[in-house]
C-alpha cells in the first residue's frame, strides 16, 4: 500500500509505502521526521482502518481520476467540435467515461487528506458523504479557533 500525504510542517506531498520503517519516517522536502502511527490492519493486512497520519477512522473512496486529464480531453473536444461539428464532444465524453469506470479507486482521510493507495477495501468505506465531510470540516476549524 503506498499513502500519499502533506507534510504537516511545510504542507508538500510525501509518500509512505507500508513495509518502510514508519519510526524514522523524514520528510523529503523540509527535512523534519513525521510521526506515523500505521495501524496493524494497514501494515499487516493491507486494510485501511486508521489514517496512518491523523489516527483518524473516517475515510472516503473514489475513483482515483485525473481531473487534469479528464478537463485536456473534453477541452480537446470541444475545440475540435468546431470542425466535426459536435462529434468530437461526444467521443471525448466517450472517452472520459471508459476511463472512469476502468480507475482504480483509492480511498481519502476525511480529515487529511492523506490519499491510500493499494490496499484491500474495507467494505466500511463508502463514497464521499456530504454529511460526514461538513461535521468533520467544522471540527478542523474549532480546532483551529
Ligand atoms: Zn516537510
Ligand atoms: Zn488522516
């Protein structure tokens, strides 16, 4: 399993491949050690239960897109529309959704966004709920209060 997350220091993006000594973990860009608490589940079983970065255990999965990419082809389309005369709007809204449904899915800490990848799912995690994402949103700010 690989986790991508932000370093809590200086908030650039580092990786974390389960197997790696998580007690010395370093950060790459500024140099300062991360703690990491990787759970049993997540070291052993490759299940995400609890958030290797923040300890917490709320987490969303969804389809590991490339919003970049997927904005270049309709973008594409849509400039070619011009000449094909909408046709290539169409094969470019074709082409998104093939590569939307063959994703992989790669499942989000509500809290940090720390991004897991790799893993066995956890039939837990489900997909982004509007509910847990504002209640958790609410309690990163009083926490910042
Ligand atoms: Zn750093
Ligand atoms: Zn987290």
């Amino acid at each position: 399993m690989r986790v991508n997350f932000l370093c809590p220091l200086c908030s650039r993006e580092n990786v974390y491949v389960t197997g790696e000594d998580p007690q010395d973990f370093t950060c790459e860009h500024c140099q300062s050690s991360v703690r990491l608490e990787v759970s049993e589940s997540v070291q052993q079983r490759s299940v995400v239960d609890r958030c290797v970065l923040c300890c917490k255990d709320l987490f969303f999965v969804q389809k590991d897109f490339n919003r970049k990419l997927g904005c270049a082809i309709v973008l594409l389309g849509a400039v070619a529309s011009v000449y094909t005369y909408g046709a290539s709007l169409l094969l470019a809204a074709a082409v998104d959704w093939f590569l939307y449904y063959r994703l992989p899915e790669v499942t989000i800490c509500y809290f940090c966004n720390s991004v897991y990848r790799g893993y066995t799912p956890n039939p837990k995690h489900k997909g982004y709920d509007l509910n847990i994402g504002e209640l958790v949103e609410s309690a990163i700010r009083d926490q910042k209060a």
